[in-house]
C-alpha cells in the first residue's frame, strides 16, 4: 500500500522516471542487495535520462528541420565530397554554438548542404541546444503572413533567444526590399552571441549581390562574418536518380 503511496506521489510531482524506475526494481528479485544510496542513484540517473529524452524529443519538434533523422555519425564523406570527417566531428562537439559562431556550407546542387545543416543542427539538440530551420525562398512569403497577423515581433523575438538558426538554400531565390530589412533584423539580434547555419548553392563573394542593397548588405555580412566555419562540398548530386526500365530502354532503342 505505500509504496503504492510512493508511486503516486512521485508521478503527482512529475517524477515520472524515477515513478517507472522504481516500479521496475520493485520488480527485481535481487534489488535487496543493493544499498539504499546505490537504489536512489539510480532512481535519479532515470529521472535526469527521462526529462533529457523528452527535452530532446521537444527540441526536435519544435526545430521542423527538412531532415529530421539525419545524423553526423551517418555523414557520407566518400572521397570527392570535400568533407574531413574528423574536421566535421570537431566543429560538431565543439563550443560554436555557445559561442555564437556562423557555419557556412557551400556546394553544387544534390551535394548533401541541407542534410549535412541538419545534421549539426540536430546534433545540437541532442546536446540540448534549441534550433529553429527556415528555408529562405519562403521567407518573404512566412515575413507577409506574420506581419499581417501580427506576430512578426513575437517570433523575432523567440528566433533572437534561439541557440541555432538553420537558413537553408541561402540565394535560391530574390530578396524584395521589405525581406531584406527584416533578414537584418534577424541577423542582427543573434550577432555574435547566437549561432547560425546557412547553405548555399552560391558561392559566398556573391551574396553580397545577391541581398541587392548595399547598405543592408554590408551590415549583413559584417555580422555574419565575424565569426565563421566554411564547409564547402563537391562531386555529384547525391539524389538518387529515378532507375530506368527494361520496357523504356526499349522504347528508347526504337
């Protein structure tokens, strides 16, 4: 009955890892061997890896990255593609977000940039990071739908305390005057103090034409420069191409 007691108590304090630890070695015939410390050490190890898989389960949502699942230890760094994997792995556990540094990643079409960004910025969150991912075509659009419902200056607020912003296909796309005001805003709030992933298919000398007025586009790359990581890919797309029939070649041959 009162360890019955106990159990509730424990889920009514949001206990619930420790709740299910103690279930289990109320389960175990041989947890009488074990000391008291030694039974309430793991209760609390359980209760920190339960709230640290339900952060991290958190995190990864509310991130939206294009590639949720991808991973660093799965980096493809084939010879051809210009990764260095040790060169990868120490940028990834590294201090480049607490010390709010940029990471570039550059490369033809097909490369691997948003799977390789989301790669770190999921590493981030295991680490227990907060990532938000935007794809910049769809900025301008997403800026006209938050300044028309007037929540622009919320979200530039919670994009500002975001550890990581991911900025993926950097160039695709023009910017028109009120986006390029707006990219300043973001910029500006997390320079130098937040971290931020960009890719790109453009090479980075010609983003400053690409953004189009000089003035922002100063103060832009003047703040994304100050402290920065290149990556920059090669070789083929990795884009698996559609496989051809028998039927077609034969069609194909006629």
């Amino acid at each position: 009955m009162m360890t019955h007691t106990t159990l509730d108590q424990l889920k009514e304090l949001k206990l619930q890892g420790m709740a299910d630890s103690l279930r289990e070695q109320l389960m175990q015939a041989t947890i009488s061997s074990m000391s008291f410390e030694e039974r309430l050490a793991l209760l609390v190890d359980r209760e920190i890896n339960w709230r640290n898989d339900k952060k991290l389960v958190r995190l990864l949502k509310n991130a939206h990255l294009r590639y949720p699942q991808a991973a660093i230890e799965d980096l493809d760094t084939r010879a051809g593609r210009g990764l260095d994997r040790k060169e990868i792995m120490s940028l990834a556990l590294g201090d480049w977000v607490t010390n709010g540094q940029t990471i570039f990643i550059t490369g033809p079409t097909g490369a691997g940039k948003s799977w390789l960004g989301c790669a770190l910025a999921q590493y981030a969150c295991r680490r227990g990071h907060s990532v938000y991912y935007q794809r910049v075509p769809r900025l301008t659009e997403d800026l006209k739908i938050r300044h028309g419902n007037g929540t622009f200056g919320k979200w530039l607020i919670q994009i500002a305390k975001t550890d990581v912003l991911l900025l993926d296909d950097w160039g695709m796309t023009g910017l028109d005057a009120h986006t390029r005001a707006d990219l300043l805003e973001l910029i500006d709030d997390r320079a130098g103090s937040k971290a931020t992933i960009i890719t790109s298919q453009l090479p980075i000398e010609h983003w400053h034409a690409w953004i189009g007025d000089a003035t922002i586009a100063d103060a832009i790359m003047d703040r994304l420069m100050q402290k920065n990581h290149r990556l920059t890919l090669a070789g083929e797309s990795l884009r698996q191409k559609p496989k051809t029939t028998k039927q077609e070649k034969k069609i194909n041959l006629s």
